[in-house]
C-alpha cells in the first residue's frame, strides 16, 4: 500500500517520563507508525528528561524533540498551526481539553479522558479544526460524547503479548500504579488491607508486589509501615523488565483504582482504560479490579477476571482462587487469552487504516 502522507507530529501532554499509561500509548502508536515508514517526530514537554524516556520505554530509534510548555494566545495560535501545516501531514496530540487550533488536514486529538467540558465558543472553535477525537475506551468516548459533543473513534492502547503463558505461578499479587495520594490514588492502602487480611487467614504462601512511579514519599512511608511485619515487597521506580519478571512469577493483579468512587458524579477517579491490567492478562495474572469505568471492557467478570466493590469481595475472590487450582489455571489462561484482543497487530491495523487512508 502506497503510505500518501509521510510527515507526522506526536505531541504528549506528559510533564515527565514517569506519568506511565498516557506515555506508554503515545510511544505505541508513534512506534506503530514508524514501523508504516512514516517520518515520525515525537513532542514532550521540556520538563520531560529523553533520557529518562528511552531508558523507561526502549524507543533508541524514534525521533524525540521537547518544547516549551506556555499558554498561547490567538495570534501565537494562529503562526503556530501555519508552520505546523507546512511542516507536517499528519497530526496527533494528546489533550484532556480543548486544544490549540491546527490547519492540517489529517489531524486527531488523542484522549485519555476528557478533564475539562468544552462550554466556551473558543474551546469549540479549536476542537472543530481538529478533524478526529481517539479515545481510549468506550467509558471515554461516552464521556467525549458527553462533554465535547464529538464523536471518536475507540483504539485501546496496546500491549506486547507474550509468546506463551507461564504455568506453575506462584500466588503471588501485583499492584502497579503510581504512589500518591487523593481521589486518583491506585489506593495501594486497600490493596494491602485486602492482602493482610487473606495472609493472616493461613494464606502464607504469596506476597504482595507493589510497583509504580513515587510522586508522594510520604505517601509510601506510611504504606510501609502499614505492611510492616508482612511480606509486602516495594518496587519502587522499578525497571520495565524487573515488572515484566514479577508478572510472569505472580499469579493475581489486583487494582483498586476506582474504590469508593461514583464513577457517574467523578469519572475522572476510576481508571478510563488501564493499560497494566491487560500487560498483567498478557503475563497469565488473574486481574481483580474494582468494577467500573474501563475495567468493565478489558475484564468480564468471571470470564477472564473479577470484578469487585467490597474488600470482602476482594478476599472472597483470592480465597476461592488459591483453594482451586483447577479454577486458578482456567482463568490464568482466559486472561492470557483476553489481551490478545489488546495486541499491537491489531491496534497498527486501526491506526494505519485511520492515517494512511
């Protein structure tokens, strides 16, 4: 197929190499794009450090340059989506709100979720010259749907599969996401309730792995001392293949991003995708997740995964789990079986049926 428009811009919203899922997603699809032989260039904020991200994510071959993060006024707008025009055929960025204006033809607004309503006539006027919305999950689309008035296309964001699925785990929990605290906390706390209680109840032979980025040290502090006494294990800032290892070895993923939460008064707290339970489906971990918001696409309760609302829930689900080895393998595999869906062949052929034609 002859590839029509050769030049493509990629901006990420992330403010450094740590603020994991919107990253990884921009990178997969920049990566997907490369590999159409497209002349892609990739766009983060100054206050992000290249280094840092192509240590984090393996991206040595992509095309990376920053910019400076400030607010721009019409006219500053206006010269900016001139020479952007001239210079690319195709863009994408990754915005939570009404972006700035672009002129270019083939241009799409990738989004998380959208942060902020488009209410004012200058936010619809910039989100019209923007020809395509991507979200990244049907919970976001209805809520672009809601918010912005605009319809999008749904590309989840994609995850390398492995070859085969590990057997013999042991029973192991994961929790990924990053340390802090408020409404957007993973809720790591509950997490290590959950376990303690399940440990305390003859269930010793497991422990509990807690990975992701520290934005609140305090926070971490007194999830330590929390776990103390326990066998909870802190991966702090930890190694993509360190995290790859610890999946392959464990047997559940637990998440409790979400807990507490009326996802129709504050859908901006449940998690609008999430991308490392379906890496963790991709490792054979059986996922528990808090039953809401883009949980409820990736995870079908009782089919691949588990979906739960209460701590009891929780332990109820573990429990069943670690006293049925048959049911822990039946489900390891459909988990496995499951992020297929998520692969990157499938989600190149959506993104390059979308940009090249």
């Amino acid at each position: 197929m002859e590839v029509k428009h050769k030049r493509v811009a990629i901006y990420s919203n992330a403010w450094n190499a740590n603020a994991g899922g919107g990253i990884a997603y921009v990178l997969a699809i920049a990566k997907i794009l490369a590999n159409t032989d497209f002349n892609v260039t990739v766009y983060f904020y100054e206050s992000v450090s290249v280094n840092a991200l192509k240590a984090l994510y393996g991206i040595e071959n992509l095309n990376i340059k920053t910019l400076e993060r400030m607010p721009l006024p019409l006219t500053a707008q206006l010269k900016y989506a001139y020479n952007e025009w001239l210079s690319f055929d195709v863009v994408i960025l990754q915005a939570l709100e009404a972006p700035r204006l672009t002129f270019v033809k083939k241009s799409f607004i990738l989004c998380d979720f959208p942060m902020k309503a488009a209410v004012t006539l200058s936010d619809r006027v910039r989100l019209k010259t923007w020809r395509h919305v991507i979200a990244n999950s049907k919970f976001t689309k209805e809520w672009i749907l809601q918010k912005w008035k605009r319809s999008a296309h749904v590309v989840y964001p994609p995850v390398e599969n492995t070859t085969r699925l590990f057997l013999n785990k042991n029973e192991d929990w994961v929790c990924i996401g990053r340390f802090n605290q408020g409404k957007r906390s993973k809720r790591q706390d509950m997490v290590i309730e959950s376990f303690i209680d399940v440990y305390k109840n003859g269930k010793t032979n497991c422990k509990l792995h807690l990975i992701g980025f520290v934005e609140d040290s305090a926070f971490v502090n007194k999830l330590k001392k929390q776990a103390e006494g326990f066998p909870v294990v802190f991966h702090e800032n930890c190694p993509l293949e360190k995290q790859k290892h610890i999946l392959e070895q464990s047997s559940f993923y637990v998440s409790a991003c979400g807990y507490g939460i009326d996802e129709k008064k504050e859908p901006m707290f449940v998690e609008h995708y999430g991308i490392s339970v379906v890496e963790a489906m991709a490792h054979g971990c059986i996922p528990l997740v808090v039953g809401k918001g883009g949980h409820k696409e990736t995870v079908q309760h009782k089919e691949n995964g588990y979906h739960w609302d209460t701590l009891d829930e929780l332990k109820s689900f573990i429990m069943s789990l670690i006293s049925n080895k048959a049911l822990k393998d039946e489900m390891s595999k459909k988990a496995f079986l499951k992020a297929s869906d998520y692969s990157y062949q499938t989600v190149a052929e959506q993104i390059n049926e979308m940009v090249i034609n």
